[in-house]
C-alpha cells in the first residue's frame, strides 16, 4: 500500500501543539509528522522527533575524491609524458600540491552542495500536501504514512480545533462528517 499524507492547518499555536500532543498519546510516533511554519518554533516544540542527519559525512567523502582525483592527473600526466630535466625525480610533489589542494576543496563544496540538497529531501520522494496559508503564519502538521494512520490523524486535527484538513490526492479538502466512499 502506497503512503499517504494528509495536512491540518492551525491558526492557534496551541491548537497544533495539542493536535500532536494527541497523535503521540494516541501511538502515531513523532517521526510520522513535521511542523510547518513561517514564525520559527525551537526544534521539538510540537513533540516532533529530532531529526538526524549526516551532512558532515558529504564533504569528507568530496574532499577525498577530489584529492585522489587530483593525485591521478597530476602523477597520471607526468608518467604519460615524462620530461626528465637534469636528473630530478619525474613526479615532482610542489606543483603537485596545488592540483591536489584545489581538487579536495572543488570536490568538498561540490559534495556540500550535494548533501545539503539530500538532507533536505530535495527533491521530495514521498507524497506532497502543502497550504499556502502557511506562508501567512498558520501552522501546518503534516502525518504521512500508511492510509489507517493518515485518517486517524486527519480525525484528531479535526478534533483539535484544525481549521482545514487537506489530503495529497489532487489536494482536495476532505469533509471528515462524510463518508470517504461518498465523496
């Protein structure tokens, strides 16, 4: 069964803290929803789960591939091509050095960019609900997840005073009173 999500817009803070005060009393995990919001709120202020990333790892493997790529060109082009000049070494390590420096950092801001990219589910794999009011300083929550979990969620924002409760499918709004079959 494919996921689901489902988006409840709140207008009052405390509205959204007491939606997700009863999704977590009521077993849907804090890593099934997210905050949205355009007034900044501390990170867990609604029992969202902290979230983990790994964005350090992405610049050290940039800067490792850029410095090994760096040391393949420039030890690959003076064995290809060896200009031996009054007998010094054929692979000479001060212009080497340079070639080398910029590769690792090329290759570190390039992974950086990458990884921040990733880390912030650029592109979204998962299904998309978004309300624009949330840009005029509503709150949204969103659940996403198996489909008995998204209505369950979409019941307990109706509950907890949601002004609007959206589904992802064509981003209708769903009148919970109703019977889905109906509708």
């Amino acid at each position: 069964m494919a996921d689901r999500a489902v988006i409840g817009v709140f207008e009052d803070v405390d509205d959204a803290a007491s939606a997700t005060q009863s999704m977590l009393d009521n077993g849907i995990s804090g890593e099934d929803f997210d905050i949205l919001s355009s007034s900044p709120f501390p990170h867990g202020s609604f029992g969202e789960a902290e979230r983990h990333h790994n964005l350090y790892v992405f610049p050290l493997i940039g800067a490792a591939c850029g410095f090994i790529t760096g040391v393949l060109i420039t030890a690959g082009t003076q064995i290809s091509w060896p200009l031996v000049t009054g007998g010094k070494p054929i692979l000479s390590i001060p212009p080497m050095l340079v070639i080398m420096y910029e590769g690792t950092m090329l290759g570190a801001i390039i992974f950086t960019v990458l990884g921040v990219l990733f880390e912030s589910r650029i592109p979204s794999a998962g299904p998309r609900v978004y309300d624009p009011r949330v840009t005029a300083g509503y709150i949204g929550v969103i659940v996403s997840g198996a489909e008995e979990m998204v209505r369950r969620a979409a019941q307990i924002m109706t509950d907890s005073g949601a002004e609007d409760v959206k589904f992802d499918e064509e981003g209708k709004t769903i009148n919970l009173l109703e019977d889905p079959e109906d509708q």
